[in-house]
C-alpha cells in the first residue's frame, strides 16, 4: 500500500538513496537516522480542511506546544506539516502518543492559540499528498485573522453559526463559497456587512471543536485563498492604469 511505501522508503539508508536517483525522486525522507523518526523535507503544508482529529493540549509554555493524538500520528514524521485549528506548524518532536510544535510569535498574533492551556481541544489535519482526495477545499493553513462567535441557532439537525469580522476580511467571503473556521471548511449561508453564517451539520458537530466555543470567542479564520489572489492581481493592473 502506499502507507507501506513511505514507510519502507523512510527507512532506507541516505547512502542508499543517494546511489539511486530514481530513489531519491521518489522517497519522502532524504536523511534517515537509525532509531529515529524519518524526517521529511517538504515545503509549507496545504489541507484540505477536513478535520481528521480532536485533539488535547497536554502543554502549552515558552512558544512549545504538545497536542496529544493517535490518528493523526500514523504516516506523520519530523519535519512534516500538521494544522492545529487551522495553523500550519511543523512536528518538532513525536511520541506514539503526542507531537511537539513551535509556535511564533507573529502566529499568536494572528490566530487563537495564544489561548491554549492543557485541556484544550483542538482540530487537526494532516497536509494534503497527491493521493489525498480534496473533500473540502483549498487551504493553506496560514489564519490571516480571528472572527468572533456571534451565536448558535439551531435548524433542524443543524446548528446555524453565525460570526462577526473586520469588514477587510468580507469582501472575500461570499455566499455558497467556501471558508475555514479553526480548521474546518465549511460553506458560507449568509452574509452582511458585519458578519457570515456557516451551517453546521451533524458530522461537523461531533467531530469538530466548533461547538466548544461560546459567543465571544475567537476563531481562527482563512478565507478562500483563490479570491485573495484574484483580488491581489486586479488590485495590482489597477495599480498601473
């Protein structure tokens, strides 16, 4: 399978794969120490917003973060790209039962993880590979701001999200397109000039943190990386007419 075969590849000897060129195309790892984890050189992740975990904050100090999870371990090594509510950070350490990440000082500006005590849960996602099937939509992992949980009202099975942003975020949320809150892609139902909804089926109920938040919180938010392009470019030819 192709979980064997990145794991079988990890464990060549970097002498080994420097004798085969077709090898080293293919294998995930470069350099392999006997004993340890297979480090993974890639690029910043990109996900997909499907949230593959809840996990638990075990420690929070001095910028080093611990969340503790088993799903999300399997196929994951040092070095390798993991959202925590929606924030790209790279495994610095792992156990059979936890992984360790630093975390920047402009990324707690920027996001909700500044809040994080032991206890804590949050959504967790592995990057994306070529194989990955893409569920949700486009996310690059990079929370360009927090929005405020408004309120909770129930539809049916449903539970209607509603919260409010900085009106420079709206422009680029638009009904029926997609958004990502603390991780999750979701669908915008509904929008104004001070916030958005968001329907939150049963499956995001109970395999999300969303619900966890009360109205006040902040939520990591990033909105659809393709409309900030497309407005960058416009913005730029406007620049030299």
């Amino acid at each position: 399978s192709a979980g064997v075969a990145r794991r079988s590849c990890g464990r060549r000897h970097a002498s080994a794969i420097s004798r085969s060129p077709d090898s080293a195309r293919t294998c995930w790892s470069r350099v392999y120490r006997p004993g340890r984890t297979p480090l993974r050189f890639r690029g910043a992740g990109m996900f997909t917003g499907i949230i593959e975990e809840v996990g638990t904050v075990l420690k929070h100090e001095g910028g080093v973060l611990i969340i503790g999870c088993s799903t999300i371990i399997e196929g994951t090594g040092l070095g390798d790209s993991i959202a925590i509510n929606g924030v790209d950070l790279t495994v610095r350490a792992m156990d059979a039962a936890s992984m360790t990440f630093d975390v920047m000082d402009e990324t707690y500006r920027r996001s909700n993880l500044a809040g994080l005590v032991a206890g804590d849960v949050v959504n967790l996602e592995r990057s994306v590979t070529s194989a990955t099937r893409l569920s949700g939509h486009l996310v690059r992992g990079v929370a360009e701001t927090t929005c405020r949980v408004h309120s909770f009202t129930p539809e049916g099975e449903a539970i209607i999200a509603r919260y409010t942003v900085e009106p420079e975020f709206l422009k680029y949320i638009v009904m029926k397109g997609p958004i990502c809150l603390d991780g999750a892609s979701l669908t915008v139902m509904a929008r104004d000039d001070t916030s958005f909804s968001v329907s939150l089926v049963q499956w995001t109920q109970e395999h999300t943190n969303l619900l966890r938040r009360k109205p006040g919180d902040a939520v990591n938010l990033e909105t659809d990386i393709i409309a900030r392009y497309v407005d960058q470019i416009l913005e730029s030819r406007a620049a030299t007419l």
